[in-house]
C-alpha cells in the first residue's frame, strides 16, 4: 500500500518575513567553503571572529561562578545582572527605575521579537527607520503587524526625517523603533533631533522602542543620548546587550529596561512578564558577565579612543573605500560598519542581491546589500571593518577590483 504526503509548508506568518543578513547569499558562500575555497565573510558584526576578545575579568568571573548556574533563574533573569542594569541606567540619570523593570534575555533579539509578539494583533503598524537592522521589520511581520519605514536622511548623517515620520503615523500606529547609534549606517542622532522624536511619540502616545547596542561603541568625541532620559511622558523601551561592546556576542546576552510612562501599559507589560515566563528563563552563565561588564573598567574605550584598533580600522576602511571612483560613505561615528554608495551613473545596479552574489563568486568576500536593511535604493552596501590590516586591505583589493570589472562592462552594456 502506498501512501501520499502532503507537502509540509512553512506558516503563512514567515512570507512577509525577511532576514537577509543571513540570506541566500550566505547560504552560497558556506557552500563555497564546503567545497575548500576560502572566503573572507564582511557581513556580520561578529566581534570574537576577527581577534576581538571578551575582558579576562569577565570569562574570569564566569568560570569562577559557573557551577551556581545550573539551576533556571527567575523568569526576568538573576538579581545581580538586573541590578547591575539598573545601576548603569540610574548612573545616566534615568529616575523611578527598579530591578522589575529589566528583563534579561538571550541576547537582544529574542527581546525585539518578545516586544513585538506582546503587542501586536493583525494590522498593527510599528515604524521603523529605513535603513534598519532587519530583525525589527522581521519581528514585526511575524507577530503579523505592518512594518512602515520612514526615512533617514543620508545628506544629513542620517539622521531621521521628522516630517517623513509624522506623514506615516495613523490611528494604527502603535509605536517606533529609533536605532540609535544606528546600523548600518554608523550614525549618532544628535540630542536636538532625539528630543524632538521624544515629542512626535508622546504626542502621538507612541511607543519608544530604543536599539542602543552601540551606545558605547562611538568614535571622534560623539556622544550618545539615552532615550530612557529624555522620555518621561510615554512608554519606553531600552535594548542592550553584551555582544558588542563587549565582544561577546556568542554568550547570547541582552537586556530590556522598561521607562517612561507605564500607568496605561500594565496589560502589555503583563503579557511581556508571561512571555519571559514562557521560556522559562535567559542563559544563566551568560548572565553571570553582566555586573562584571558594566560594573567594571571600560574597555572598549581602548578600542574607540585615538590609537585603538577599531578606530584605526574604520579610518583605513573608510579611506580605502573612498578611494574607488564612483563610491561616496558617510563616515561613520559609532558601530562596526561602512555603509558606502555606488554611483548609478557609473555602476548602474538593478538587483542588489544579485551584485553582491556576483562579487562573492568572482572574489570570494561577502558583504551584505542595501535591501537587507530595508533601504530604498539599490546602490547601497555594508562591509564590516572587523579584520585587521593586511585582511581589510585584502578586502577593499577585491572589491575594486570586481568594480573596475563591473564597469566596464556595463560601459560595454551602454
């Protein structure tokens, strides 16, 4: 007897749901790896990979407490790792914050993605900027709300369009996401237009959903303005987390503080606690570095200040890159990452996916296009500036190199 099987389909919530980060484009270069070609990955902020190690102190004081890890911890996450939040968070002003208002997850996305599934039902609208990190506009798509994209003004550094924002707010709208320092584009939002952000979302009672994971990764003197100071007057909601500053972006560790306005948000704030209290709890190991990493010395500052290694890198990237006939970048202030331009009048780009899987196949170096973060153009791209030296330079070789290939036949074309 012979049975028939019904083909086994993915949910219908994941066909709105992009996350090209981690796209087709990888997927083709772990297969040229598998086949024995090596291929120099610039898409992905992974600190650890590239000889960017965690403080001693703090794999230290994990070891040292590791067998106290065993057991599950309350739901929200251990005392000591929400305190140590709360005392950052107070050390920079924010008031009327306690340990219940962090809840530790396991890293910050599985945090946006709780956020979004508390508060969304079917047509509910959340703006996001454009370009975004990608997780918030998948998270909103799979919790089966409408993610709207407002603009940042790449001739100003980036930052947010006020007016673009206020045009898209409807009666649907239910909050905002500010990334701030932003990815991809490296962009600090000056206290001036944070302020008036403030404004728009307490006008509008939206919520803040405030991306801050590089808040400490800034260069030139920039400064970063937590949004949970200047909101007093609706909901806000803080992400953080160990990955970056830190470089420990494998221990998969993150927090959100929740401030601001709450009197109208026991019920979300209810449906956050079942949520956390659904996966039982974050990593208790992990949990375990976080009063060490923010109680203790600062070393990212090593990194960022004149003479340190990420700054040197950025400064080399940026050069390097700018070098190209035809490629134009915002240098950036903070984060991991160029986001460059290419000239349409000389690299004229119908597909970006595609560009960028023709400059993996031809040189081996990944990098990540423009579309991935939701940006509305296709000349835009992301390259890591983690690797070293003679590694970047090998990179930027590679990516001239396919250029100058690119162009002339699209000259040819012409």
């Amino acid at each position: 007897m012979h049975y028939s099987m019904n083909k086994v389909l993915q949910s219908g919530k994941l066909h709105n749901v992009n996350y090209e980060i981690r796209g087709p484009v990888l997927d083709y270069a772990n297969q040229l790896e598998a086949e024995g070609h090596q291929v120099l990955k610039l898409n992905i902020g992974n600190p650890g990979a590239f000889g960017f190690n965690a403080p001693d102190e703090i794999m230290r004081d994990v070891i040292h407490n590791l067998r106290s890890a065993q057991g599950y911890s309350h739901s929200k996450g251990l005392f000591a790792a929400r305190k140590a939040v709360v005392q950052r968070y107070q050390i920079q002003r924010v008031v009327d914050i306690d340990i219940d208002d962090v809840i530790m997850g396991n890293g910050v996305s599985e945090l946006i993605v709780m956020a979004m599934q508390g508060l969304l039902n079917p047509s509910d609208e959340i703006l996001i900027p454009a370009p975004d990190y990608p997780l918030w506009t998948a998270a909103v798509a799979i919790s089966g709300g409408n993610p709207i994209h407002y603009k940042c003004d790449e001739r100003r550094d980036w930052q947010p369009c006020l007016a673009d924002i206020e045009s898209k707010i409807t009666p649907r709208t239910h909050g905002i996401v500010i990334i701030n320092p932003n990815n991809p584009a490296g962009a600090v939002y000056s206290n001036e237009i944070l302020c008036k952000l403030v404004d728009l979302a307490e006008k509008h009672s939206l919520i803040i959903f405030a991306d801050e994971i590089y808040d400490r990764i800034l260069y030139d003197d920039n400064i970063h303005y937590p949004l949970s100071v200047l909101t007093k007057n609706t909901l806000c909601l803080t992400f953080n987390g160990l990955s970056k500053a830190y470089r420990l972006a494998g221990f998969r560790s993150g927090w959100m503080l929740i401030s601001g306005a709450r009197e109208n948000a026991s019920s979300y704030l209810e449906g956050l606690e079942m949520l956390a209290s659904m996966r039982l709890c974050a990593n208790v190991p992990a949990m375990l570095a976080v009063q060490t990493a923010l109680g203790g010395r600062q070393s990212i500052n090593d990194l960022t200040l004149p003479g340190g290694r990420l700054l040197a890198q950025r400064d080399l990237c940026f050069d390097l890159l700018t070098a190209i006939p035809g490629l134009t970048c915002i240098k950036p202030k903070s984060a991991l990452y160029l986001f460059f331009k290419l000239d349409p009048s000389i690299y004229p780009i119908e597909n970006d996916e595609k560009f960028v899987l023709a400059l993996l196949k031809q040189q081996h170096l990944l990098i990540v296009q423009g579309s991935a973060f939701n940006c509305i153009d296709t000349q835009h791209f992301r390259i890591v500036f983690l690797p070293d030296r003679d590694l970047l330079v090998d990179a930027i070789t590679r990516l001239s190199s396919f250029l100058l290939t690119y162009r002339q036949l699209s000259l040819i074309d012409h």
